[in-house]
C-alpha cells in the first residue's frame, strides 16, 4: 500500500476531504495537531 501524510491549513480541510474522498478505498484519517508536545498528565 502507500500512505501520505500532509498538514493542511484549517480553511482547505474540506476541500482537501472532498478530493480523498474520490478514492473508495482510501482510508482516511483527520485529527488534530498537538503543539504541546509530550508530558506527563496527572489523573
């Protein structure tokens, strides 16, 4: 298989979307962005 991984700006996430989306066996995965980078949480 191939993957691609690519930061879009917020404003093209749907136009972006609508274009993978022309690929029925494509997977595709949307999250977020963490700037924070790692740390220890305390529950």
């Amino acid at each position: 298989g191939e993957t691609v991984f690519t930061m879009i700006p917020k404003e093209k996430e749907e136009h972006v979307l609508q274009i993978l989306k022309k690929y029925p066996e494509a997977i595709i995965i949307k999250s977020e962005l963490d700037n924070q980078g790692a740390r220890v949480l305390n529950n």
